[in-house]
C-alpha cells in the first residue's frame, strides 16, 4: 500500500517509520525545505509509552545523548525570594525513563531512522478521495495516487483543512500564547534553566549546548484570542512585543536579539477538538487530529505513541485500520484533553497566591520519597492520560524485507 504522511516532524516519522517495517511504500511531504529540516524549536518531553516506542526504534541510546541535560531550575518572582528546584529528581519522580530534549533534535533522529521517499519544500493543495484511493496534488511535485493520506502536520493541519473543512470550529482556545526563539548565550546557565514569573505571564531562559546559544520562552495569559496570520512571524514578533514591553527583568536584553531570530515561533495555547480522525481513506495523527496544547499538554510523547498504534492498526487491517486506530487511542486523547486546561491553571499565575505558592510547591515534590513522588504522578492528567491505553505488540505484522530489526 502507498501512503501519504503529511508533515515531518514528530508523529509523521514515527508513522513513517512503522509503516517501513510492515512493508507499506511511504511518501512524507513537508513544506520545510530540506537544509531547514530538524532545526530550531523548544524543548520537549518524552515520558510513559512514547519512551517505549523510541527503544523499539533502536533510538533510546541517541535520544538520550541528545537530551538537554538541564537539572536545575530557579524561579524567580517580582517581590519574592528565588526558588530553586532539583529537576533532576523531579523528573525521577516521574518515570525511570524521561528524556527533555530539543524538539529539532527530535526531528532529526526520528527523520534519520526512516528509509521514506521525502518531498521537501513542498504541500498539498487538494485531496480527492475516490473510495479506492486518494488523488493528490502538490504545489511544486507532479499529482499522484495514494491508498491513504494521513495528515501528521501540526495543529495548523493542512490535511486537516482539506478533508475536514476549517480550523476555527474545532480549536479551543486554553487562554495563553507561547513564543520561543534562540538568541546568544549572555546569561551562560550551563545545566539550569531561569524562570521569572509574574501574574499573567512568564519568561524562561536556558542554554542550549549542543549550538551554544540560549533559547527564550515567553507564555502569555490573554482570555480573547488574537487575530494574526500563523505564518507572518513579523506580526508575531510585533504582537510578543506588546505583550511584554512593560516587563522588566531581563526582558529587554532579550528583545535586543528578537528581530535577528529566525527559528521564532509563537502559537496560541489550544486544542483541537475534533470527534473522528478519519474519513474514508484520510486520517489524521498527532496535533493535526488532537493536539491537546502546545508546551502545557504532553502533546509530543502522545503523539509518539499514536502514530505507532495506527502504523500498527493499519498493518493489521488495511484501510479499516484508520477505524480500529481511533478505537483504541480514544481513551488516550480524551484524558490529554484534561491536561492543558488544568496545567495552564498554574504554570502563569493567575494572581498573587498562584505566584507565592506554586514555586515553593513545585520545590518541594522532588525532595518527597520516590514512592510517593510516583503516586501523585499517577494522579496527574497527564500521567493518566498516557497510561491509560497500554501499546498493543505488533512484531507479528513486520516484513520479512524490513531493513532493522526492532531494539537494534
């Protein structure tokens, strides 16, 4: 079977990958020109089952090496004294297997471990699904013919926009924005990550080893949703301005370097809420059919984990599998969907309380007895969102003339 994936960054490879090994023929398009590819973007987490998928790929060791190894954190509030958090065992709390590592370098790993056909620089502009197949065409490649499409592009889906209709309907806005970029490293932090908070909004700042650079992160709470266009970064640029020209601190050290970035990125704090991830052959993966909210909703390892059960549905049942898939990742996106609302309740304070005792509360899990730690992990919605649909095993379905074995 010849499929189609749509978008090149977390569940599009995973997807990719998976469908290498049961034998389908695999096509990923993404509009990132190639020398582009894999770099830029914030850190991210990878916990629960995700961590599962990545070892079956053969990549846990790179992963690992690849992780940002910060270990420390310190908050700091505007009348407050500075707290300090040991991340370290906070993330050992956790999971014996969590990894914070850069979103680009993620990419390039995943992208790496795939022997998919990719059409860089490139996107699609209609989608005809006839029932037996799906006509595609591209801006710049020449029309061509799919047994399925799957859309892994992001929560701005183009994917999603053809077969679905609009992106309004089905966005929740959570109240926030979140801006990240790079910039030089003037405040050298090694192993730690600054934080500075005040009601409504946040700054973080940490170092990035592997370019020898800092990156900057900006959250924003704003309960009307902006009206700006997702691709006019200048606009962008514009409107984080605003958001924080009467900020202090060292925010306008930041802003010096903020014209000269060209890996910005600023999105809103939302989720997709669409019902069903497929209609007939075109399904949807990942933030394109579930995004539960970007930097506060666990979104990059349920994406993992996603795109390996429909890799693995769509090996066991063709076409049928794009049912069998939401079937048994419903429970998993239902629960992801508690996450941002309750997450983004906390991590910008919303007043004065918020900002005195979150800090000292997030300083105090780690020194608590690792049970205990893993108890109230549990508790948490994204721990049981991400626990609450165990990886089904799929080894029977992978081709004889696939290239590696898993584990390798």
């Amino acid at each position: 079977m010849k499929v189609l994936i749509s978008g090149a960054s977390v569940a599009g490879p995973v997807l990719a990958y998976w469908l290498d090994r049961y034998g389908f023929e695999t096509t990923v398009v993404e509009r990132t020109p190639a020398l582009r590819h894999g770099l830029g973007g914030h850190a991210v987490d990878l916990f629960g089952q995700a961590t599962d998928v990545v070892q079956q790929m053969g990549l846990w060791d790179e992963v690992k090496a690849a992780r940002t190894m910060i270990d420390d954190l310190t908050i700091e509030r505007s009348g407050g004294r500075p707290v300090h958090v040991d991340l370290g065992r906070l993330y050992a709390g956790i999971s014996d297997r969590h990894v914070e590592i850069l979103r680009g370098e993620l990419i390039r790993i995943l992208s790496s471990a795939t022997t998919s056909e990719y059409l860089f620089g490139d996107s699609i502009t209609a989608l005809t699904d006839d029932g037996a197949g799906v006509d595609v065409t591209f801006e710049r490649n020449a029309p061509r013919r799919f047994d399925l499409v799957i859309g892994a592009d992001g929560m701005h889906s183009n994917v999603r926009r053809l077969a679905f209709g609009p992106e309004e309907p089905v966005r929740r806005h959570l109240g926030g924005y979140l801006a990240v970029y790079s910039m030089p490293d003037l405040f050298p932090l090694g192993s730690s990550m600054l934080i500075h908070q005040s009601v409504d909004r946040l700054v973080g700042l940490y170092s990035v080893r592997q370019t020898g650079q800092s990156r900057a992160m900006f959250m924003v709470r704003t309960e009307a949703e902006l009206e700006y266009d997702y691709r006019d970064k200048d606009q962008q640029k514009a409107l984080l301005a605003t958001a924080f020209r009467d900020y202090g601190w060292r925010v306008p050290q930041l802003f010096e370097h903020l014209e000269a970035a060209d890996d910005f990125y600023f999105d809103a704090i939302a989720q997709i809420t669409l019902d069903t991830w497929q209609r007939g052959r075109i399904g949807l993966v990942g933030d394109a059919g579930y995004c539960p909210a970007p930097a506060v909703g666990g979104g990059t390892s349920l994406a993992v984990a996603t795109a390996y059960i429909l890799a693995g549905e769509l090996a066991a049942n063709g076409p049928a599998g794009l049912r069998t898939y939401e079937a048994k990742v419903r429970q998993m996106v239902d629960r992801s969907r508690k996450i941002g609302p309750k997450v983004m309740g906390s991590i910008i304070p919303r007043g004065p309380a918020t900002l005195r005792l979150l800090p000292l509360a997030t300083s105090v899990v780690p020194k608590l007895p690792r049970p205990i730690q893993r108890f109230i992990w549990s508790q948490n919605a994204v721990g049981k969102a991400l626990g609450s649909t165990a990886l089904p095993d799929y080894s029977a379905l992978l081709s004889p003339r696939s290239p590696a074995d898993p584990g390798r």
